[in-house]
C-alpha cells in the first residue's frame, strides 16, 4: 500500500481503532475483573466461570442461526442479483424490492416476521383452511428457522447489490462473448457469471456472517430461550438487575467477537485467492 | 468453415427515428474475409450484432451455411464474435481462456489446454498459458482473445473494430498476424472496421452508409470508382466537381473533361478527381479547370494539401508536392493533372430508404423520403 493510501485511509483506520480497540479493552478488562460495576478492580476469571456453560451451547446456537442464514442469503442474493443483471423490467422490480429490504431495520422485519410465522399469525391462519391444524414453532420453537430466514429474507438483498455493483460493469459483453463462443445460458451463468461474482458473494457472506453471529435483535425477538445466542445473552446479561453478571456478560460479548475474528481472518486470507479456487486455470 | 450471408436485414432501435439498417446484404463465402467500413452512425456494428444473434432484427435473414439461423440464440448460429476489447475472463488463465470453448465442447480438461496450446503458438504466445491474463499488454489480449475465438472452431468468425483500441504498430502487427492465421487456417471472416487499411486487408469490402450497402468490391476498386458520392466522401481526398455528363463528356464550370466507362449515365452525375490527380495552373492558361483563389496551405509530411475558393463558391482540395509555392490569397485555375485522361463520375442516388421499398412497421418522413442520400458541395 502507497503512503498517499494509508495517509487518506488513516481517519478511518484511527477511528475504527481507537472505537473498536477501546470497547474491546474495556469489555475484556471487565470480563477478567479488572473493571468492576462496583468494588475494587482485581484479576478474576469468575464471570467466565459462571458463563461457561452458556457460552459453550451459545456458540452453538449462534453457528446455528449465522452459517445456515448467511448461506441461504448468499445463494438468493446471487440469484437476486442474477436477475437483476437480466436487465428489463423484472430487473428494476427487483432492485427496488432490495432497496426497500435494505430500509427495513431488523428489528421491523422480526416483528413482521413473527406477525407472519409465528403462533396464530398470517401464514398459519391461511394455512388453518387447508387443514393445517397443528403449524410448527417456526418463532421460539426448538429450531431458529424463523431468525434464519429474518436474516437471510434481509441480508440476501444486500448481498444482492453488492454482486450487482462488482459484476454489472462489462457484464453483458462477457455473457455476449461467452455465447459467441458457444455457452448456453445455464453454462453462462456457472463458468462465467459465478466464477466472475464469487469474490463479491464471498465478500458479502463474510459481512452476513459476521453481522449475523454478533447481531441480537432478531435471535432476541424470534429465538427460543434456552440456550441463547452468544448476543442475546450478552444483551440479557448486561441488562441484568444482577450487577454482578456483568463480567459474565463481558465474557459472551469477548466470546462473540472472537468467534467472529476466528471466520473472518481466515476468510479474509482466502478471499482474494477465491476466483482461482473457485475454477482453476481452465474451465 | 462455413459460408456466411445477411440478407435484406432491417433494424430500427426502440425509440429512433430513422431505421439503422435498410436492407443490408452482405454474402461472405467459405474461407473468404469481408470487411465492412462505414462512417459513425452507419450501421456497421448493428450488422454483425444482428448476423451474430446479440440482436434482433426487424427484418431480414441470416444465413450460415445456407441455413436460416435469424431465430437461433447465438450459441446456436455456428459463429463466434471478438471484440474491440478483449473481454478476456479475469477468472481463468490465459490457457483456461483459450480452452474455454473446447471446454463448453465437451474436451477433458488436459485435452482442453492441449488445443489451447496449438492456437497460443499460432498467435505468439507459446509458453505464456500460465500467466494471469490481467498481466499481460493490451496486444497480448488481444491475442488471447483471437485464440480463444479460433479455438472454438466454429463456422465464420465475426470481428468488431478488433484492434481499433490498440496503437498503430500494435495494430500493424495484429494485421500481420491476421494474415498469417487465415494462411493457417483460411476461416470465414466478417470483419466491421472503420480503418479503411484493414478494411484492405480483406479480399472485399462492403460501404455501409446510413444503414444501406452502397458498394461492395475490392478496396482497390472502391478507390479507383466510389459507386457514390458518399463513398468517395468516406475515403477523403476526392474533389467533387458537379456538371452534366453528355455524349462521355462531363460539362461543368471546370470545361469539358472526358468520363471513364461504367459510371454516370447522361444526365446530372458528380465528377470525382482524386485530389493527387489535380495541379495549379496559371489563370491565363487557357485550360479547361476552375479560377479559384488559394486559401490556405496544409503541409502533411512529403505533400502539401492546398484547399482552394472556387469562383462557382465550391472549395477544392489538391495535394502538391513539398515546397510547392502557393500562397494564399493568389489567384490560379485548377486542372486535373491529364485533362484527356477519362475521370471517373457517378450519378446523385435516391435515398435506398425510398417508401415503396419499406417493410412492414417502417415509416420514412416525407422530407427523408424526397432527400438526395448524396447533396453536392456546389
């Protein structure tokens, strides 16, 4: 990198370090004791102790909402995106049906979602006609299905437009080239237009991923209660009457960032290489 | 290698006034390389995207191998298409590129870059299928991308201003090894140019202007007789002198000059003097040519263009030799070099977009319908 790029990067890279860098310290510093709500500040593992078990299954549940939501955002924003590049009229339909998703806050679209799948909500009113009696706990239930697909249904847009805006530019004289040279349009899409998109898609994932293990809003509204997810009991913690919990919650907030530091640094070792994984030299 | 034929294609853009194409045909036999040249605007890259499927026209048929392919995808039409920019797959290498079709062919992957290497060495570029195609110069894409479109080995390769984005050796160097590629492999070639010495490149050259075939023949015969006054404007360095032609003699303000055969019929035809082929002479001669008052004086390396006021209000352009003394504002009479020599003249054209000869859902202005397509500078 040319100093003339870290020199105009610098204002971001300081801000994001010293913000990022300070919450980090403080929340480790009052995870290990050292930041006490009360009391005198002395080194303690105790808060992590307490929290083990919690952390152990919030992990867990934190895998099992974040990998099955970012890969189901990945593959509809791909699809998405693939329709957008479509052109015509479908095209500017979907793109604005994914600037409209993106003004959703999370919090929103889980109240929809829960007015939609949940217990007595849309969906199961029209099904109950059909003869569907008994309709699953798809909010609360034993499986995060209605959190996954809150965070897929939203972050496959983004996604989405992020794909476009690496892949549009010289698109369609690739496609036109490709079929000159005799790929049908199903042999387009996976030797040119995937290979073409994988960084972005991969790169966007990675932001889904990431977003999806530490976000708490959506596991929080639409989850089960047991086990939490690694955010929801950092928030529940942090909430608590109990001041003495907040080194417990400090350790699930650590947990969570480590967990998402422990994806997102391979991830982004790999990225770069991803167009050359994803096809090789030859087709 | 296939034979290759557009015939009577139409095409009006949504939205445009005027048709781009009205009823182009052009015929390329197998083996056979036709270039099409024509000014911005004339319809040239609408042709081949129409004969290539990328389009669709209003009208008209495309033929490979004397199968109409007018409905099929491209992929199905037995062509391939190069670009002005190579459009190189940044996801492969510059092996995986060339490989790509045989791929989509169905050839194993070693088979694949097998092939790749035999059309890498037939443009130069052995021993460099390994290298990522972001490193290499805008010639060596270029190349690339003419492997990769003859290593699909399909019927007739359409080429679009392929080398209109590199610089002059560059391109000197990619006309050379067009040659050398058709010597190896004699492919059906459509090539859409605005270079008029590429164009020559070809064994004939198709006039596209304002989407209408106005000439097709050999460069040399393009020159030597422009059908229309457009062409000639086209190839630059024609004076146009505009007159009378009766009994073989072409009646003007210029005098009598004598006309070459198989031009303009008796009647009102444009005299076309290539500009090398005129001199000054003194104004009281005494020879058949224009007064005309020098106007200004552009030297061009060995020659010297002098653009001259005719009494008749026509401006005229002759090209001397270096260190021919002219200045402006002195009064001469223009001649052509051999005032005995036949000169070659064509008669003004209707526009071919006249109303009778309009398909279904086309419609021409009444004014566009009356217009001369050529209008004299007189």
């Amino acid at each position: 990198m040319t100093s003339r790029r870290v020199s105009g990067a610098a204002p971001g890279i300081v801000a994001i370090t010293v913000v990022a860098g300070t919450g980090m310290a403080a929340v480790v510093a009052t995870s290990v004791g050292l930041m006490p709500l009360y009391g005198e500040p002395a080194p303690s593992l105790d808060g992590w102790r307490s929290a083990a078990p919690d952390l152990v299954a919030g992990i867990g549940e934190s895998l099992l909402i974040a990998v099955p939501a970012t890969v189901l955002a990945a593959l509809v924003g791909f699809l998405l995106a693939t329709l957008m590049l479509g052109g015509g009229r479908a095209a500017s339909v979907v793109r604005l049906a994914c600037l409209a998703v993106l003004a959703v806050p999370h919090l929103v679209g889980a109240t929809s979602v829960s007015l939609l799948l949940g217990d007595g909500g849309a969906a199961a009113r029209l099904a109950a006609p059909a003869g569907v009696d008994d309709w699953p706990a798809l909010v609360g239930g034993p499986w995060p299905v209605a959190t996954v697909l809150e965070l897929a249904w939203k972050e496959s847009a983004f996604v989405a437009l992020v794909v476009l805006a690496a892949v549009a530019p010289g698109h369609r004289m690739r496609m036109q080239v490709a079929a000159g040279l005799g790929a049908r349009p199903v042999q387009r899409v996976l030797r040119v237009l995937l290979p073409t998109a994988a960084p972005a898609v991969g790169a966007a994932s990675l932001v889904t991923l990431v977003y999806a293990i530490g976000s708490y809003e959506v596991a929080w509204l639409l989850g089960r209660a047991v086990p939490e997810p690694l955010p929801v009991l950092a928030f529940r913690l942090f909430g608590s009457i109990e001041l003495t919990d907040r080194p417990a919650a400090a350790a699930a907030a650590v947990t969570g960032s480590v967990l998402a530091l422990c994806i997102a640094v391979p991830a982004l070792a790999t990225l770069p290489r991803l167009r050359a994984l994803s096809t090789g030299g030859a087709p | 290698m296939s034979t290759l034929e557009v015939r009577d294609v139409w095409h009006r853009y949504p939205g445009a006034d005027t048709p781009a194409l009205r009823g182009a045909s052009v015929a390329v036999a197998d083996g056979e390389m036709v270039s099409v040249v024509g000014p911005s605007g004339s319809g040239k890259s609408t042709l081949l995207r129409v004969a290539a499927g990328l389009l669709r026209s209003t009208s008209g048929e495309v033929l490979v191998d004397g199968r109409d392919v007018a409905d099929q995808p491209t992929e199905r039409r037995d062509l391939t298409v190069m670009f002005q920019h190579p459009l190189l797959f940044e996801h492969l290498d510059v092996a995986g590129n060339v490989a790509f079709a045989p791929r989509l062919a169905g050839a194993r992957r070693r088979e694949a870059r097998r092939c790749a290497q035999r059309y890498l060495r037939l443009v130069h570029l052995e021993g460099m299928g390994s290298r990522d195609v972001t490193s290499l110069s805008g010639g060596q894409q270029q190349r690339v991308a003419l492997a990769r479109a003859l290593a699909a080995e399909r019927g007739a390769l359409l080429l679009d201003e392929p080398f209109s984005s590199l610089d002059r050796e560059l391109r000197a160097s990619m006309h050379d090894l067009l040659v050398e590629v058709r010597a190896a492999l004699a492919p059906t070639i459509l090539m859409v140019t605005h270079d008029l010495d590429e164009a020559a490149l070809a064994e004939s050259t198709v006039v596209l202007i304002d989407g209408s075939v106005h000439q097709h023949a050999s460069m040399v015969e393009i020159y030597r007789r422009p059908a229309t006054v457009a062409v000639a404007r086209l190839l630059g360095g024609f004076t146009e002198i505009a007159g009378t032609v009766r009994d073989g003699m072409h009646h003007s303000a210029w005098g009598r000059l004598p006309v070459a055969d198989g031009g303009a019929e008796d009647g009102a035809a444009v005299l076309l003097v290539r500009r090398e082929s005129l001199r000054l002479a003194a104004t009281d001669s005494g020879r058949a040519g224009l007064g005309a008052r020098v106007v200004r004086r552009r030297p061009t390396g060995t020659r010297v263009v002098v653009t001259l006021a005719g009494d008749d209000d026509s401006t005229v352009e002759v090209e001397l030799p270096v260190g021919h003394d002219v200045r402006p504002g002195t009064r001469v009479r223009v001649v052509p070099t051999d005032t005995r020599a036949p000169q070659w003249a064509v008669q003004h054209k209707d526009s071919p977009g006249n109303a009778d000869a309009l398909p279904p859902g086309f419609h021409v202005s009444p004014h566009e319908a009356r217009l001369p397509m050529e209008e004299t500078r007189s």
